[in-house]
C-alpha cells in the first residue's frame, strides 16, 4: 500500500512535492487554504539547479515558453533616462538580475499543478487546525472538520505558515530585513518595454515596472524602512500608506498610484527570513519558504523551494526510515540556505538609498558593473547559486 502522505500549500514548493511523490508511489493529498487554485503573483525566476529539477520533470521549456518575455534590467532617472543596464542576450547565456527564466508566480504554480493533480488529490478551502505529532502518524484535525492519519505531514505554507508555527511553536527567529515590496499589476502603455526599469527615490523609495505575457504591466513599489503598523493595517491602510510616501517621488509614481486605485491583484510583504533550527518535528517537516524563506533580496526563494521539494521526495523515496529521510533532506539543503540567508542587510540599504548623493553613487557603481569587461562579476553577482545540493543521486525522471 502506498504511504499517506499530506502536504500543505498548493504553489510552487507544494506542488513540485506533490508531483515527486505522486510519481513515487504516494498517496498523496494537498490541502490549500484558499478556496481555489491561487492564480496571483508577479515576476519570479528560476536560475540553475531549480531548472534543472525542472527538467527532470519535463517541464523547463514550457517554463520558458511561458515566461514574461523579459529582456533585462534597466536603472532609469528622474526622466526614464537609463543610468545602468544589463541585457540578457549581452551576458553570454549568463543571468543576470534578469533570469533567462522570468515567470509569473502563477504561472509557474499553474505548471506544476495541473500534472501534479494528475497523481494527488487536492483539496481546496481547508487548512491544519490541530496535529497530534505520533511515533508512526500525525494525527490531523482539519478546519473543515474531518480527521485523517498520516505517515508524514509536509507544511508547504510560505512565509507566515500557521501550521509551522502550530508544530514549531517560538522556534522560527525571523530577520526582518528592513524592507517593505507591494507587487501589483497595472494597465500597459506605449513605452513599456521588455525591460525591467528601476527608479530609485530619495527616502529609500523605489518604483519598478516589469513585462508579462497578459497585456498588462507589473509595477513593483518598495521602500527602506524596519517594518511598522502599515504592515497589520490592511488592504485599504497599505494602499493609502503607499499613496503617502510615494505622492512625490517622481518618474511614473502618479501613474503607478492611479494603477493601484484599480487593480485587483495586490500582494503586500515586510520583508523577512524563516530562521528554524530544525525543519522537522516527528512526522512533520517543513519546506520552501516555510522552512527557510530568504526573501526576493536572496533572488533564489523559487529556485530553492522547486530544489527543496524535489530533495524532499528523493529522500522519502529512498529510505524506509522517515527520520533518516528527513535528516538527509536536512543536510543537503543547509548549505545552501545559509548561504542565501547571508545576504547581508546593507543590501536593501544600498539598492535603496535615501539622498540623492546615494543614488548617484548606485547609479555610477551599476554603470561600472554593466561595463563589458566586468560582465563576469556582474552575473556572479546577481546569478548566485549558493552550494547547491547534489542531485547526482536522485532521480532522473521518475516512474
Ligand atoms: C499569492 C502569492 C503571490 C506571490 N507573489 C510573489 C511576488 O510577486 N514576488 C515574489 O518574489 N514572490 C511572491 N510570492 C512568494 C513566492 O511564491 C515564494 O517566495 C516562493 O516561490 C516559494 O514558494 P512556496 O511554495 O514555498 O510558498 P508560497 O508561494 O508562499 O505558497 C504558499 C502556499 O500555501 C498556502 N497556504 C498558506 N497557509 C496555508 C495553510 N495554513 N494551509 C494550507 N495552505 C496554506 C498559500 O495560499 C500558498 O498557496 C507569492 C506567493 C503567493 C502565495
């Protein structure tokens, strides 16, 4: 009989374990707090051993067929003049702060869901309410009122997962990286092009607008701040805080703002790290951004959750021992999350500046690095793939 398995989450880690462990053999279940299949989400990308995974499951070109189409990045000033930038086909193959692999959120869910369903059940509108954590099961309450065992409970949950911190109680230390993003889609207009613009304010603003492939364009707005009480004020208080701080702040900001009255697709984030000691408990265990959450500034959080999930179910695959598993699963990804977590927190600071004398010096800094003889510490810079784990050992493609 195949072993129980449920996972809760249904994007982007969720459903690559789910595809894993359906095609292992599992029984495989995956609960999603939301009433139904989650469309939302702006530009991600997918750099190194993520597409690799991908291309295990045979899923990379449809990943790139089905990208935003975006070209590269572009600093621009005041009058969208560009102070700085890196195209993609000028890298040699290399990514830049722009993947070769840019995909919406959704999409790249959508992907992975529609052959992950193929081989698990899905069930939408229900969440964890209560686990007893056994030697042999977990015992799960559901929201929804039904009570089910299983041999292992994966917690897929993103960054706020409630189930984490049911299981986990005090055990995640986040670091909050001084840095508030809200993502949300506007209308196009003549003169948005494939490349992602960037425009820095003084007071640790900034505005971004990236391509997508639905007519539309992704406006980015995020400020250099510690978390405050915007954070719990809702969608209304975060629209009207933003309205406040970026009135004046130049380039396209009324454009942006006006876009925000409307739009339907608004995602609003204080920044911080998942810091657990430990990514499992009995038969729990956490992955992707629940576990280990590195924020956008890591610029590998799709990356590591699509290699995370698919480590995950190499390891469950392999051994009869769920604990053995779940320590192995445990090592090969240490490393690699440590790495991605140590991004240090001047970063936002100086992505960000606060006067204008800071944006002169980030702008003359990119210039430089755009420069083509230092193209090489220019891709090495944003194309991180911190100690990778080896997936020499697991599988090619499964059953
Ligand atoms: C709607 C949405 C929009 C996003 N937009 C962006 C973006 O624009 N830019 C960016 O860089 N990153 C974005 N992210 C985060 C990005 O997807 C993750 O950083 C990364 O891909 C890791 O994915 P993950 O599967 O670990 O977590 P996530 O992608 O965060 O997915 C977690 C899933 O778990 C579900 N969930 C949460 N709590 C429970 C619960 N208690 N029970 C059951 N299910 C639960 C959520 O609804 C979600 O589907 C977004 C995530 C979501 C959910």
């Amino acid at each position: 009989m195949p072993r129980r398995i449920l996972i809760t989450g249904a994007s982007v880690a969720g459903n690559t374990a789910a595809w894993w462990l359906g095609r292992h053999g599992f029984d495989v279940t995956v609960v999603e707090r939301a009433p139904s299949f989650r469309e939302g989400g702006q530009n991600i990308d997918v750099r190194g051993v993520g597409r690799e995974v991908l291309r295990r499951m045979g899923l990379e070109q449809e990943a790139l067929d089905r990208g935003t189409g975006e070209q590269g990045t572009a600093w621009v000033d005041g009058n969208g003049a560009v102070a700085a930038r890196f195209v993609n086909a000028d890298l040699g193959g290399a990514d830049g702060p722009t993947a070769e692999m840019e995909i919406l959120r959704g999409d790249l869910a959508r992907l992975l869901y529609e052959p992950a369903r193929e081989r698990a059940a899905f069930r939408f509108g229900d969440e964890v309410e209560r686990i007893e954590n056994g030697e042999e099961h977990a015992t799960v309450t559901f929201a929804s009122g039904r009570t089910e065992r299983y041999e292992l409970v994966i917690v897929a949950e993103g960054v706020g997962s409630a189930t984490r911190d049911l299981v986990f109680p005090g055990e995640n230390d986040p670091r909050w990286m001084d840095l508030t993003i809200a993502y949300f889609t506007i209308p196009r207009v003549a003169g948005d092009d494939a490349m992602w613009r960037w425009y820095n304010a003084t007071e640790g603003r900034s505005l971004s607008l990236r391509p997508d492939n639905k007519g539309t364009t992704r406006a980015m707005l995020s400020i250099q701040q510690p978390p405050g009480e915007e954070r719990n004020a809702g969608i209304d208080g975060q629209k009207a805080f933003l309205r406040e701080r970026f009135r004046d702040a130049g380039w396209q900001a009324p454009r942006v703002l006006a876009g925000l009255e409307t739009t339907d697709d608004f995602y609003f984030d204080a920044l911080r790290q998942v810091r657990m000691r430990r990514w499992s408990s009995g038969r729990v265990v956490l992955t992707g951004d629940a576990a280990w959450c590195a924020t956008p500034l890591a610029g590998i959080g799709t990356t590591m959750a699509i290699t995370g999930a698919y480590v995950l179910a190499g390891e469950i695959q392999r051994m009869s021992d769920p604990a053995a598993a779940l320590a192995a699963y445990e090592r090969a990804m240490r490393p690699m999350v440590e790495r991605a977590q140590g991004v240090p927190k001047i970063g936002p600071r100086m992505m960000n500046p606060h006067s204008r004398l800071g944006i002169r010096l980030l702008h003359g800094a990119l210039r430089v690095a755009a420069l083509p003889a230092l193209r090489g510490v220019a891709t090495r810079l944003f194309a991180r793939e911190p100690e990778a784990p080896d997936l020499s050992s697991y599988p090619k493609r499964a059953a």
